[in-house]
C-alpha cells in the first residue's frame, strides 16, 4: 500500500500516468493542445477560449491553440468533441447551451452531457445585452413590445443558434411579453451581431464582449441587459427586468471546460490548477471588467454540481415557454 501511494504520487509530480497498469508518456508531450469552441470565430466564448489558451500554454509549457467547429447552435462542436480520445488533448469550451439548454431542446442530442464528459472547470458568467439597429424606431424595451404587439410576427431577431442565450433570452422575452417575433438563426454570436448591424435583422440579445464596442460607437442602440440589475460595464442601460410585466426576467450566460469521458484524473486536476490561475491574469481580468462579465472559477466537482443545477433549469424554462423539442 505504500508503495503504490508513493507511486501514485510521483506520478503526479512528474506528469507521468498510471493507466490499466501500464506507464504512458509524461503529458503533454510534443502535441498541441486543442480547445474546441463551438461557435464561429469572434464571440465571447471565441475570444474566452484565445485567452484562455495562452494563459493556459505559459502555465503548461505547451502548445494551446482554438478550433471553431460552428453549426446547430453548438451541437456539432459538442458531439464531435464527446468522441475526441480520452487523451488529455482535446478540451471542450463548454457553455449554458450544450451543458443546460440543448439538451432540453434536441430528442437525438447526440452526446449526454453528463456521461460524455468530464468537468474540468468553470471559467465565467456573462449577462447578455439586447441591442436593436437604430433604425428600428423605439426607445426602450416597453415600445419594442408595442410595436411586436401592433405587428405581429414582423420584427425578427437574431440568434446564436436554438438553445444559446441569444435565442433563451429572445423566446423568454416573447412567453412574458406574450408577443409574436420571428427568430433567426446564425452559426454564433458574432455573425449575429452582424445581421443587426447590417438591418438584416432588428434586433438581438447579444454578449457584452461582441456588443459593447458598437453600442458606445452608436451603431447599436443598447435597450437592456439579461442580468437581474444593471451592469458596471453599461451603468445607463436598464435591466430587462426594469420593464413593467418583465420583472421575473432573468440570464446570464457562463463559459466552461470540459474534457471528453475517461480523461485521467490527474490531467483534468492539472488544467482546472492552471484553468483556476489563468482567470487571475492581468490580461483576462480586464477583458472581463471591459466585457461586462465575472470571474468563477472552483473546481471539477464544483462544475459538475453546476450544470446539474443548469440542466433542471433550462428543462423547466423550455418547458414553461412551450419550446418543443426538436
């Protein structure tokens, strides 16, 4: 016995495994290490999983580079990456969408977002914000629920894909505001937040990270944001909540890690250290103050309880705002 605990030891010192009775390879090696993001470059979980990967290549001594695999609302990324090997390379940035919503919104999700994954860490909250294309004539959230009121189905906005917080927020919005919008749906956050701008749709309930800057440029008009009270980041813009029969208003976006099933236990420990250091830095502190975000951070288990608690919720939320499954 304690022979086998100073091996165990030693092992995690040095980096070396100890799988199926047989040494592997210190880790990581040679080999870069992959985080997939789930969505189009230039979101904010684009630009949290970039941070994150050079935070994460200085405290590991190796390579971290970004993958976008966009489509169905991150759905593709999340299977693709369920099935990634157990090998400690390939890291998932995981989100309220694949680990709280979709799996409430898909019959044939294609991974379950328990047993297919492994929780490494949770990395930030973020509240959304809802701009609007200035030419769309209202002032606040109260007129924008009058006009969808005086022409049903008419306005549109845009989404991330069904189940993020972009289509969330919107499909809340109508089961409060009793109103009929049209949805429109894109392969992330970014080109989202382009088709506002651009007219082609009206408006969108976007992250701080990708809004903020065309907000204070005034190309977007900012109207509210997600979280229960108003954010330092935009201390003018209402809360959602502020509007008279929205009161029970309420989302806030978070950002994860997660590695595919089987990954050793020691590498997942390492990654959520370096994770945890990582959201301390100079660089990532002020991309969350300027972004409107917060720091969370914790540990494997911490995360885990996390998205149990997430996935009641959004399966509740889904089900009261009469979203069928698709």
């Amino acid at each position: 016995m304690r022979l086998l605990k100073k091996i165990f030891t030693t092992s995690l010192a040095t980096g070396t495994l100890i799988c199926g009775g047989a040494a592997q390879a210190a880790w990581p090696d040679d080999q870069p290490i992959t985080i997939v993001v789930p969505f189009a470059a230039g979101g904010v979980t684009d630009q949290m999983a970039r941070l994150m990967s050079k935070e994460l290549s200085k405290s590991l001594n190796q390579s971290v580079i970004v993958q976008n695999r966009s489509g169905a609302g991150g759905l593709l990324g999340a299977r693709t990456t369920a099935q990634a090997p157990a090998d400690g390379y390939t890291l998932f940035l995981s989100q309220i969408a694949s680990h709280g919503s979709l799996p409430a919104l898909h019959k044939d999700l294609g991974y379950d977002p328990i047993k297919s994954y492994t929780p490494v860490v949770l990395l930030t909250a973020h509240p959304n914000v809802l701009v609007k294309n200035p030419k769309v004539s209202v002032k606040n959230i109260a007129e924008l629920i009058t006009m969808a009121k005086d022409k049903p189905g008419e306005l549109n906005y845009a989404s991330a894909g069904i189940g993020t917080t972009f289509f969330l927020s919107a499909e809340l919005l109508k089961t409060l505001a009793d109103v009929s919008i049209t949805g429109i749906h894109y392969k992330g956050g970014a080109p989202a937040v382009m088709a506002t701008l651009s007219g082609e749709t009206d408006f969108v309930f976007s992250d701080f990270a990708t809004a903020v800057m065309h907000v204070k440029n005034g190309t977007l008009d900012a109207l509210g944001v997600t979280s229960k009270d108003r954010s330092p980041a935009l201390p003018d813009v209402p809360a959602v909540a502020e509007t008279p029969g929205l009161e029970d208003f309420e989302i806030v976006s978070w950002i994860s890690l997660h590695y595919p099933a089987g990954v050793p236990d020691a590498i997942v420990r390492r990654v959520n250290e370096a994770a945890n250091q990582a959201l301390k830095s100079k660089e990532i502190s002020q991309w969350l103050a300027n972004s409107g975000g917060t720091a969370k951070g914790g540990t494997p288990e911490d995360l885990s309880r996390h998205v149990g608690v997430e996935l009641e919720k959004w399966a509740r939320v889904i089900q009261r705002a009469g979203i069928e499954q698709q």
